[in-house]
C-alpha cells in the first residue's frame, strides 16, 4: 500500500503479483490486488481479483463495488448490476457507489432505477453537481424536462463551467419550448469549449426553430472555420438560406455538403427541395429519387417527391408519393396538406376537405392547410368560411398574411365615412387587377383612399379614377385610420356571387388607345392572345397551354391573332407550327416601367381575347372587353365550378378542361365558336356616332347601361353594353361631370330606370298571361308617372351643369 500511496504502481504491482499465495488466501489480499490493477489501468485483471475476493467472502462489499466499477468502465454495464446492488445492500450510505449505480441503470435505460439511484446519492451528498446533472439527464429520458432543468440549474451553480450540464440543460429547455433560454444555454456550452460541436448543433438548431436565419448563417460559418466539413454547419447554412429565399447560395451549399457526404438522405432531400423552388423540376425529382433509393424509408423524400409531382402536375404520382410518406411517417401535418392539395387537383373535393382538416386537428396553426382549404370552399361557393380562410395565404411569397404585423388598424368592414384608408398590394398581377375594384366601393362609403402599389402598375391603377390616391410608398409619417390588404377586400365587404362589383373599373390611356389603333388598322377580327402566366417556381404552370393549342383559331376565315405575350412563354414564338401565323407588336410594346399600359389600349383595340387563365384575363374583364379564358378542369378558386360565365366579369366566358389536362378539345370548343361570332361581324368596324345631346342625357344612359351590365348575361350583348359603357364613361370623365350633387341626382335616376324595367318586366308577364285587368292596368299607369319623373330629374341634372342642350317635354293636358 505504501508504494501505491507513493505512486509507484509498477512496483507496487510486482510486489503483489509475486505473492500470489496471499492473494489467493486473503480476501484484503485479493482486493487490494484488484485496486493495484485499477489504479494501472488493468480492469480485466482488477475483475478476477476483485472476483476471487468475492469468492472468498460473498459480502465483501468494497469488492463487490470494485467489481462493478471496472465491470461497468470495460462496456459491461448490465454485468455491474447486480454486483452495485449486493455491495449498496451492504454499505448503504456509500454516495459515489449509488451514483455509479444511477449511471450504470442509466446507460442500460432503466430510467427509473437511475432516477432513484441519484436522488439517494444527493440525499447522501446534496452538493454531488455530477448527481444533479446525471438525474437531469434521466429527467429529460423520463419526459419531466421541467424538473430536469431545475436539477440542471443546481448542478451549473455547483459547477459553473460544466459544457455538459450546459448543453443538456439546453435539450430540456427545448423540449419544454423554451427556445430562447436554450439557445442561451448552448451558447454558453459553446463559449465554454468552442470544440464541442454537439453544442455548435444546438446553437444552430435554435437559430433556426426561432427563424433567426441570417444569425444561423453567420454561426455555420463561425463553425465551419473550426471544422470546414462539420456536416450540421453545412446542413443548416443550406437550410437557412432556402429559407431566406436565397435558393441559389442555398444550392451552393448542399452540393458543398453532398460532397462530403453523397449518401446522406436528409442532404440529397434538402437539396432536392431547393431545386423545386428553382424550378428545376427534373433535377429536383432525380435528387428525391436519389433519397429514396438511399433511405426507402425516409419520409421527407417522399414528401419532397410528392411535391415535385404535384407542380409537374403528375398528380397520381404525387398521391401515392405523399401516401408513402404518411405511411412512413404517421399523421403529419405537411404531408397531409399536401395530400389534400393533390385532392383537390384531382377534383375529390370531399377526400381533400378531410386531409385538410386532419392536418389542422395536428397544427392548428397550419397555415397552409387554412389557405388552400379557404382556396377549395371559395371554389366550392361556401364563401363565409373560404374568406376567414384565405387569410391565412402567402402575401408576396414571405410569409402568411394572417402573420404579418400592419403599421395601421386592419379594415375589417367598420364604417369608412370621412376615414382614411391604405390600401396594400400583395399576390400576383392578376390579384392586384381583379381585388382593386373595390377601391372605388371604398371611396362610395366616404374613404379618403390611397393604394400603395408595386411600381409597375402605378400607371393602369390611376385609371381608377382621381379620387383613389396611386403611390408606390406612403409619404414619411403618413397615418391612416385603416389598412388592408388587396385580397382581403373581399371579405371586408362579405362578398358573394350576388354582390360582386362588376361593372368595368379600370380605362386604357386615350392617347395610347389611339395610337395602337393605327398600329393594328386594317381587315379581320382581331383576337388577342396569351398562353402563359409567370415564369415564377411557384406559380401553377397546369393552367398554362401551349402556343401551338390556339392554331384552331388561327384556322378561323378572317381571324387575325395578335400576341399580347410578354417575357416568360413568347419565346415559343419562334418555334409555332406551320400554319400558326400570329402578330406581334414590337420591341417596344409594354417595354418601358410601367405594366400593362400598352397592352390595355392594344385590347380596346380588339374585338376579343382569347387566353389562359393569367393577368390577361384580368385585365381584359377590368376594361369590359370580351375575353375567353382557358381554364383547367379543376381551376383557380376565382372562376369557381360548372359555370361557363364569370360573376367577376360579365364580359368573360369560360372554356373549361372536359378532361384533366386536354387543351386540344377547349380550343377547338372555342374556334368553333369563334366562326360564329367572327361571321357576325362586318371586318369594317363602324366607328362609333358622335352627336350632341344633354347632360342629363348622357347620365340617363350611363344608368340604364349600368343596369345592363348587372341584368344581361349573354356574352355577345354584355360586351356590347360595356363597350358602350366605357366609351360614355369615358366622356363623363373626360368632361368632369362629378360632385356630390350630381351623383345625389344619378343615384335616384338610377332608382327610377330600375323601377321602369321591373314595371317593363311585369307587363311582359302579363302580355304572356294574356291577363289585362287591374294589375296590367295599374303597370301601364306607372309607366308615365316614372317617365316624368326621371324626366323631372333629367331637367335638374342639365340645370345643375348648365347644359347647352335641355330635353323638353309637352303633355296635353
């Protein structure tokens, strides 16, 4: 004993070895032989000596305890066991041996035994910091994070510079979702050893839960400088850059990643999720395919698989890829989403309702699955939940819109009189053109309005007209009574099928009208054409057709097809099909900043557009042109279902898919119909009369064609009534004929030619009844009686402008 007090092993081991009849005689003899072996490292021969004290006295309890110790040290857990638990029977208050016991229970996940083990330790020894840390650590594996972190904090005000305690601390402080306090923690981990990277992954893993992506990003690259190939740094800096929407340096990264690990499914599957966004569709399923081959079971491939399906409009393939991944991975929320979206492609409306809201029974607060279920019931015509729904979409492909924190109170539908009002862009082109009909509805209510557009369309937005206020940015310390954003003005104003605004709001500029009809004079019926949407990756490219789908109508006798395509699909173009022959309208068409400009005077040159569903087909339903429109057999929410007239716009008719994804039977549906309306029409246009009249006159027919345009369905007619109704629009704003007054006068004039048309309708009715009595009588009365009357208002209107020109009228008395 002396030399090992000494610290002299070897001899101290020599010494003992050479007296092997002491060491098989006397039990002290063999367990002292056996802490020798320890002390040198020697723990199989620490076994057999500590085993032959045992031998020579079963409830030697220090050997017992010896033996357990190196049994445990050598990867034999499981084997120190029963040897920790006859020695603790025997020497009950040993702290260091109910504490080795705790780890060995540990390390064999009997939990509750370790659990138990630790806390008699700290009974015995309550400043045991490695006791405190060892039963959090058992704590989290039981799932009492809380009381973990409690004996977390004990053990790090023990030992303060415990990584480890900091780093555990850190996994409970997530588990019970306290994200911050975690990230704090493994921090500090960090800060302590700044080589332990199982805390660097936890730094990063908070940064990203709390979407801290450009702090995730700096980190990554903090790590990466200590271990340029530490497979989570590369991992997260991709992932935080998807997020970021930076797909391009995201990209960079995961093939950094692939590199130094190409058999990693989770990199391959990331990767394969980036490319998506890109749009790169093939190479995006070739990666998904990679995962799947790596990791059959790897349910975020198949996800990602699924989702490249589902844009590639595969959507068979798309269910039965998110079908894998659910069964793989169990009810997920995402998955499920997913799966209802393809539903809903497939037009299973009620599977898809179901999937979406399963999703929600998981994540109430999904946004997605609240979005495209709003989507699907909008579709469906259930409007009063599709609208608190759809408010949970993606504004400008950031964020959804129910997250995004406004400077101004939200509109909601409160009374507007004498309040301001911002309005704010948001979407796609075709939202901005279809939703900012409800400005002038807000300035009706008594709003003072401004609209706070996307630069490019500063210019067709003043065409609302001068009392809504156009800007690209509100002025420095502007302050509104409300905002709301474009899409939501539907439902502020509970809309319905019955009540959508769609009289034509928007106006092409005059001078620009004038000079496109001398660019496009001459024969034929001109039809303009568009047949793809936006080249973003997200957009939904089963809606577009190919140019080659419209040569039915180019086949038409007397047709002439003018591309209204700009940027992403004119390209197509150069390679139409012999027969094809279809105008273009020059380099400089829409070429300057502003969009649309040229384009809406070129369609109000036109006799009819014919497109996809795009912003094209918006912006010819804003002026009241006629307009056809493509639609996929399950369509955008907006066009609805089994209707081949759009509420939205009287003047569109719809061409719908018979069969999911067959564009050659819709246009030849349409060049059918085009012949017969093509044959109508003289290819001379008359231009249209000018001749004096009164003011009073001029409102008169601006209200009558104002009830046409709510009251005519048929597609010829309704465009003939808004050709008419914009062409007299016009000359009422180029003249100035507005005021509170004279709108005071419109308004009841309105009142009375409504009452004249339901009194018209009724002698109809009675003309068919072949009933002449009273009612007929009574009807026939009212006819005169209202006719003076709007002859009465008429008067005032020419008196209140000073018209030249005033109506007379004589009765004989």
């Amino acid at each position: 004993m002396a030399d090992v007090r000494a610290g002299d092993l070897a001899c101290a081991r020599l010494k003992i070895d050479a007296r092997r009849d002491l060491i098989d005689r006397y039990e002290f003899a063999s367990y002292l032989a056996g802490l020798i072996r320890v002390a040198s490292g020697d723990e199989e021969g620490a076994i057999g000596h500590f085993a032959r004290a045992i031998a020579l006295n079963p409830d030697h309890a220090p050997a017992l305890y010896g033996r357990a110790v190196s049994l445990q040290k050598s990867g034999r857990a499981e084997a120190a066991i029963p040897d920790y638990e006859r020695s603790l029977r025997l020497d009950p208050g040993n702290p260091e041996a109910w504490f080795n016991f705790g780890a060995a229970c540990q390390s064999t996940q009997r939990f509750d035994a370790a659990f138990a083990a630790y806390s008699r330790a700290l009974e015995l020894s309550p400043g045991h910091a490695e006791a405190l840390a060892n039963r959090g650590l058992t704590l989290h594996a039981l799932g009492r994070d809380a009381e973990a972190i409690a004996d977390y904090d004990r053990a790090i005000s023990l030992s303060p510079v415990d990584k480890t305690a900091w780093r555990n601390r850190a996994v409970s402080q997530m588990r019970v979702g306290q994200v911050e306090a975690a990230l704090a923690s493994f921090e500090q981990a960090f800060r302590l050893d700044a080589t332990y990277l199982s805390a660097a992954d936890g730094v990063m893993f908070a940064l990203f839960e709390l979407k801290r992506f450009e702090a995730a990003i700096a980190f990554c690259d903090e790590v990466l400088a200590l271990a340029p190939r530490h497979p989570q740094a590369l991992l997260t800096k991709a992932n935080s850059l998807h997020e970021s929407k930076r797909f391009a340096q995201a990209l960079s990264v995961f093939d950094a990643a692939l590199a130094y690990a190409p058999s990693d499914p989770k990199v391959l599957t990331n990767r394969g999720m980036t490319l998506f966004e890109l749009g790169r569709l093939d190479e995006a399923h070739e990666a998904a395919m990679a995962a799947i081959a790596l990791a059959p079971d790897f349910a975020l491939a198949w996800r990602c698989r699924g989702m490249v399906e589902m844009r590639r409009a595969s959507l068979d393939d798309a269910l039965a890829s998110f079908d894998a991944a659910a069964a793989l991975a169990g009810p997920e929320a995402d998955v499920l989403c997913g799966r209802a979206i393809v539903l809903k492609e497939l037009g299973r409306f009620a599977e898809s309702i179901a999937d979406f809201d399963r999703a929600l029974d998981i994540d109430p607060r999904h946004a997605e699955a609240k979005a495209n279920k709003g989507s699907l019931l909008l579709l469906l015509e259930q409007f009063e939940e599709g609208w608190e729904l759809f408010e949970h979409r993606w504004v400008l492909d950031d964020k959804p819109k129910s997250e995004v924190t406004y400077l101004w109170p939200e509109w909601r539908g409160e009374p507007l009189a004498g309040k301001t009002i911002v309005l704010l862009d948001e979407a796609g082109l075709g939202d901005s053109l279809q939703f900012c009909r409800y400005a002038p509805l807000l300035v009706a209510a008594g709003a003072r309005v401004t609209f706070q557009c996307r630069p490019s369309l500063l210019a067709i937005m003043k065409s609302l007209g001068p009392q809504v206020e156009i800007v690209e940015t509100p002025p420095p310390g502007a302050a509104f009574d409300y905002c709301v954003a474009l899409c939501s003005l539907p439902r502020a104003f509970a809309t319905r099928t019955t009540n959508i605004p769609a009289r034509p709001y928007l106006r092409a500029d005059a001078q620009r009208v004038a000079i496109w009809r001398e660019r496009l004079r001459g024969d034929g019926f001109k039809v303009g054409i568009a047949w793809r949407g936006s080249s973003h990756s997200r957009s939904d490219h089963s809606r577009a057709a190919p140019l080659s789908a419209f040569a039915p109508l180019a086949a038409v006798s007397g047709v002439r097809l003018i591309s209204l395509q700009k940027n992403f699909g004119a390209e197509q173009l150069r390679r139409a099909p012999n027969g094809l022959r279809v105008e273009t309208l020059g380099d400089d068409f829409d070429a300057g900043p502003h969009a649309f400009v040229d384009t809406a005077a070129v369609v109000e040159n036109l006799d009819l557009v014919v497109t996809i569903d795009t912003s094209i087909a918006h912006l010819a339903g804003a002026l009241g042109k006629p307009v056809w429109i493509a639609v996929k057999h399950v369509p955008e929410w907006r066009w609805l279902l089994g209707r081949e007239d759009s509420p939205w716009y009287p003047n569109a008719r719809l061409f719908r898919q018979v069969r999911r994804g067959d564009w050659d039977d819709v246009f030849a549906r349409m060049a059918s119909a085009l012949e017969r309306v093509a044959g109508e029409r003289r290819y001379v246009e008359a231009q249209p009369v000018l001749m004096p009249g009164s003011v009073g006159d001029l409102i008169d027919r601006l209200t009558i064609l104002e009830i046409k345009a709510e009251k005519i369905s048929d597609a010829v007619k309704s465009a003939n009534v808004s050709r008419e109704l914009v062409l007299l629009g016009n000359l009422r704003r180029e003249r100035g004929f507005f005021g509170a007054e004279l709108d005071a006068f419109a308004t009841a004039l309105k009142e009375t030619n409504l009452a004249l048309w339901d009194i018209e309708d009724k002698i109809r009715g009675c003309e068919k009844r072949q009933e002449f009595g009273p009612e007929f009588v009574a009807l026939a009365r009212s006819v005169y009686k209202q006719n003076d009357h709007r002859a009465r208002l008429k008067r005032d209107i020419n008196l209140l402008c000073r018209s030249h020109i005033v109506e007379e009228k004589s009765y004989d008395e």
